[in-house]
C-alpha cells in the first residue's frame, strides 16, 4: 500500500466513523423502534381476528413485501413533493425503513403469538384477567422471547439497508463515503473501509443479541 493510500484510509476511517455513530445507528434505531410499534400492532390485529383490520394489515405487508425498498424510498422522497408532501430526507428514511421492516416484522410477532397456548387466555379470564391484561403480563411475554432472535436479526438487517438511505442523500456513512471517494477516487479502498465499519457495528448488534437471548432464556428457565 502507497504512502497516499495509506493517508487517505487514516483520514477517512475517524470520518466515515464518526458518520455512523451520529447518523447511521441513530437512523437504525429510530427506523427500528418504530417499525417494532408497526409490527405489533398489525400482529395483535391478526392475532385477535378483526375481520376489516386484518384485511387491511394483509393488504399492507403485501404491498410492502411486493415492493422493492429502494422504490419506496424514492417514491416517498421524490414522488410525493409532485402532490405537496415534502419531507426531510432523515424523516422520509425513517418512515420509509420503518413500515419497510415493520411488515416483515409483523408476520414474526404474528407467529411468536400464534406458539402460545389459547389455552392461557382462558386461564387468564379464568383468574379474572380482561384482554389487555392476558395480552400485556401472559401472551406478549412469552411471544417476546420467542420473536427475539428474529427480531435482532431485523435489526442488524435493518442496519445494513440504512445504506441505501444515501440515494436520497441522507448524509449517513456510506454516502459520506461516495463524497470522500469523489475527491480522492479509491472506490476499492474506501468502500472497503466502510464496509469494515458495518461489519464492526453488526458484530456489536451480533453480540448484543446473544446475550440477550442467554438472558432471556435463563429468564425462562427460572420462570419454568
């Protein structure tokens, strides 16, 4: 490796860093979160049955399962302004990462409810619980450590996707890297760098998850 290379990967490396700590885990987390509130939502509305509700959750998670995400970031971040809705291009990643992973999320949660016994909702009545209160203390516990493993998956999924936030130019750290590459010209190099970076943060969110899942299944098992 030249000297000049070498000087570029050194400068570049506490940049494109610095890019995905401010930018691109804080657009993952957000995106995250709310499509977490998305998948539970729709998975309680297909867990109970409700007839209107769970068409309009099937129709959702196929239309978005049956859409490529890049085109339905730029549908949201250059269409809509054609019919006066403008957004922020961090808001319109958000949103648009967000109902993206909250309808394959949602058949996760959906599934995880679905492996809990019915049978535990009659208890529950039995002992003079209402519905909220079975779903809140009784079911979505239970579903919540079966879902975990999937769910941390989506995540470090999701972390990966956030790249694709730079076609709308949301400054995140893979677009921070196109704008230093078009200085120095080390496509190779740099996109290998940044590459490096999110290994790094998904090995994190990798580890993170495993102890979690220790957690919860000693959690489990002490409850067993």
């Amino acid at each position: 490796m030249d000297e000049r290379l070498w000087n570029i990967l050194v400068d570049s490396f506490p940049q494109l860093l610095g890019y995905g700590v401010r930018v691109t885990i804080p657009l993952t987390l957000i995106s995250f979160a709310l499509a977490l509130v998305i998948a539970v939502i729709v998975a309680l509305i297909q867990y109970a049955d409700v007839k209107v509700l769970r068409q309009i959750c099937r129709f959702y998670i196929w239309i978005v399962r049956g859409t490529p995400l890049l085109v339905q970031l730029y549908i949201v971040f250059f269409g809509l302004p054609s019919v006066g809705v403008v957004l922020d291009a961090f808001l319109a990643a958000v949103l648009v990462l967000g109902f993206n992973e909250g309808a394959y999320m949602a058949e996760t949660v959906r599934g995880a409810l679905e492996s809990v016994s019915r049978g535990q909702m009659e208890a529950g009545y039995c002992v003079g619980m209402n519905y909220l209160q079975i779903m809140t203390h009784v079911v979505l516990p239970q579903a919540f450590r079966t879902a975990f493993p999937a769910l941390g998956n989506s995540m470090i999924g999701m972390l990966k996707e956030t790249s694709m936030a730079a076609t709308i130019t949301v400054m995140e750290m893979f677009r921070q890297a196109q704008v230093i590459n078009g200085r120095v010209y080390e496509s190779l190099a740099l996109y290998g760098e940044v590459a490096l970076i999110y290994l790094l943060f998904c090995t994190v969110l990798t580890w993170l998850q495993r102890l979690g899942e220790k957690r919860l299944s000693a959690y489990g098992g002490k409850k067993a």
